[in-house]
C-alpha cells in the first residue's frame, strides 16, 4: 500500500510494526474531510482489505489506564462515561505532542480529520445550523452540544486540578472534535468477540479500530468482519479483526465499509455527510407530555412504522377504550387527529431552498440539507397518504353500517 502523505504512511508503518496491514494494492487518497481508500488495481470479490491486532484497539480500559498514568489520578477516571475517556484519550495525544508512552495511538490520531475538516452537527455554523430549524436534527444537535458542554467541563476540571496548562489545551473545540471522531468512526465491542457483530447491547462499548476506520461508507456494500485466533495452523502472535468485501473493486476506485442502515438525520449529526434519497430516512414524530412523559414514534418512508403511531392515536380519541372493536366514529376522529398533526410538523418543516450562497454554506452542508429536507417531505406525505387511506377505510364502514359520511 503506497501513500504520498506523511501521515498515512506512518500509519501504514505503525500498523505493520504491530501486526496489522492494509491489502498491498490499496492507497490513501487526500480529500478534503481526510483520507480515502482507493484500489490501485482490481481488488477481486472476497479480499481482505484491512487487518489489525486486537492490541491496536482503542478502548475504554486503554485509554483510562493511560489517562491515569498521565494524571496520577484513576479514582477521578471512574465517573466518566466510554465517550470521556476516549476523547480524552486521543486529545492528549495532541495536548503533550507525543512526550509520554503512554500515549501509542499517535500515527493513528495524526490521521484524523481536523475541526475544520469535520462537517458533523456540532461543527456546523450557527447559520447552517439555522437551516435545519424546524427538524429533528436541529433539536438534536442541541441536545449534543449541551450533553458534550457537561462531559467537557467535568474533564477539563479534573485536568485543572493536576495541571492547569494541560486543561487550558483541552479546548472545547478539541474535545469536541475527539468525541465527533467517536460518534463517526467507533464500532461496538462486540466486534472483537469470538463471534464478531456489529448489534449493540447494553453491556457494549464503542471502540476504535485504526485503519479499520479508514474506509467510508457505501450503503448495502456486502461485506464480513473475521476474527482470526492464533492456533496450529495460523502463526499469528494474537487475535486480529478483519473486514472482507465480497464484491471487486476497481482499480482507481475507492474502497467501501457498510455502516449500516441509518437515516440522514443520524449521518449528518454524526457522520458529516447525507445519502441523496436515503431509502433509511426516518422522522421522530412526539405524543403527549413533555419530558418522560413523550412518547416518540419513529417513522420511515412510505409511512413504515406508522401502524404503531396509528394505534396510539386511536387510544387516545377512543370513546370506551376497553371495547375490542374500534368504532368508526374514533378512526374519523383519530384521523383528523393525526392528519392535523402531520400538517402542522410539515408547516414548521424548513422549505427547500433554490439558492443558497455557497460563500456563507458550504456546499457539502447545502447537500445534506437539501436530502435531509427531501426525505423528511417524503415521509410525511406518505403519511398523509396513510391518514388518507384509513380515512377512506372508516368511511366505508360507516356505509356498510347505513351511515353515508360526506368529508369536506
């Protein structure tokens, strides 16, 4: 695997001193967000395109016993959640440029992308960020920014306490940057299990996995992750995680992982990029009080999800709920209901621009924003269509029963 920059190739080196490698006819790519992967000749179906030991993981238990080498303080480590510690973990690699051991990941940090490569929700401008007002995205880019702020402080008071230059260098936009390169590129623990997966659980971690992370994502790229044991027949000094692509790559193109199904709200906050027409799109559509009180149901395109959303509206106008038939009467009334509901989320919903000045919006943002916007309007209209039909279905059984209903 060849590279013309500096810090892909001491990544390449680095993972080769410590067991890993990245299939020989691969390259690094410069582009404006960091690094791609490209196939500099035909990559055939099933190609083992990336390798790394376990060793070169970064997770919680990594980073905790470097930070508290570092800080002399492990007890003042035990309240921070994984996203903390890891964040602080790869900051520090910044904050002492390298001066302590206990800091290995450096070849792998240098290659991140900086924060003025990072097009995630929270390094948006306030004035990209206004584009999305009205959305789920823009409420939940604000529930990031305030859970982040409350991580952040508490971090950087514990590092005030040993040093207060170290803290001065943990800068919000650093930890911010650490934690964007967190929600973009970890996988689940679960991954380096004997059976590996990417299904999270409540006893799952995310980790990093250096150069793993080098690949973008291409929906519905068919690949595998292998986990390879040393035995007899495999001489290999420890346990090595593997992604396989099962279809040929190109020569000259870039070299695709599969993320998964996720919507263009969850890419754009977390992932810094959108899918035009995004088959996963969903909206978050609320019930009922506020706080624990909310009920959310998620809703995708053509009105997927929405048979549950339906049966809590209908519980909501049902004249006598313990009835095991629903009366027609509480379909036309959940209807309406739910109708006005959809019209006022599409009311608020932000109308898709024909021009926006690429000198004030970067046009990768007007990009997400426009797919984002398509894809919520889909939605919605689907679910018009879906009040619609079951407006047409109570109608009927009103009919069947002798009552003729006239819906102006």
């Amino acid at each position: 695997m060849g590279s013309e920059n500096p810090n892909a190739t001491s990544l390449m080196l680095w993972l080769a001193q410590n067991g890993g490698n990245f299939h020989p006819s691969t390259e690094f790519s410069k582009i404006t967000s960091g690094f791609t992967v490209i196939a500099t000749e035909l990559l055939p179906s099933d190609s083992t395109i990336v390798k790394i030991p376990f060793s070169l993981a970064i997770t919680r238990n990594i980073a905790t016993q470097a930070l508290a080498q570092i800080l002399k303080n492990h007890s003042a480590l035990e309240s921070w959640n994984e996203r903390q510690c890891i964040a602080s973990y790869l900051c520090f690699h910044h904050i002492l440029n390298g001066e302590s051991l206990n800091l290995r990941h450096r070849p792998y940090v240098n290659t991140l992308p900086t924060p003025e490569q990072l097009r995630t929700g929270l390094f948006l401008t306030p004035e990209e960020r206004e584009l999305f007002k009205g959305t789920n995205v823009f409420g939940a880019i604000q529930d990031r920014e305030r859970e982040w702020w409350s991580e952040w402080s508490q971090c950087r008071a514990v590092v005030a306490r040993v040093n207060e230059e170290w803290a001065q260098a943990l800068t919000w936009e650093s930890y911010i940057a650490s934690a964007s390169h967190i929600s973009s590129r970890a996988f689940p623990s679960t991954l380096l299990s004997k059976i590996p997966s990417l299904l999270s659980s409540p006893s799952t971690e995310p980790i990093l996995l250096p150069g793993v992370d080098s690949l973008n994502h291409a929906r519905g790229q068919p690949v595998s992750w292998v986990v390879t044991y040393p035995d007899e027949l495999i001489n290999i000094p420890e346990p090595c995680v593997s992604l396989v692509l099962h279809s040929p790559t190109a020569a000259g193109s870039e070299v695709f992982n599969n993320y998964g199904a996720k919507p263009n709200s969850e890419l754009i906050i977390g992932y810094g990029f959108s899918l035009a027409e995004n088959p996963d799109d969903t909206i978050i559509l609320k019930i009922g009080g506020s706080g624990a009180d909310t009920k959310k149901w998620e809703v995708g395109r053509s009105a997927r999800g929405a048979e549950g959303l339906w049966a809590e509206i209908l519980s909501l106008v049902a004249q006598d709920p313990s009835e095991e038939e629903v009366m027609y009467e509480d379909e036309l009334d959940a209807c309406s209901m739910l109708g006005d509901m959809i019209r006022v989320v599409i009311e608020k919903l932000p109308k898709p621009r024909r021009s926006l000045d690429p000198g004030r919006i970067r046009p990768e943002v007007i990009e997400m924003f426009r797919n984002y916007i398509e894809g919520q309007q889909n939605i919605l209209d689907s679910l018009l269509e879906f009040v619609d039909a079951k407006e047409q279905a109570a109608i009927e059984r009103a009919r069947s029963q002798g009552v003729d209903i006239i819906i102006e």
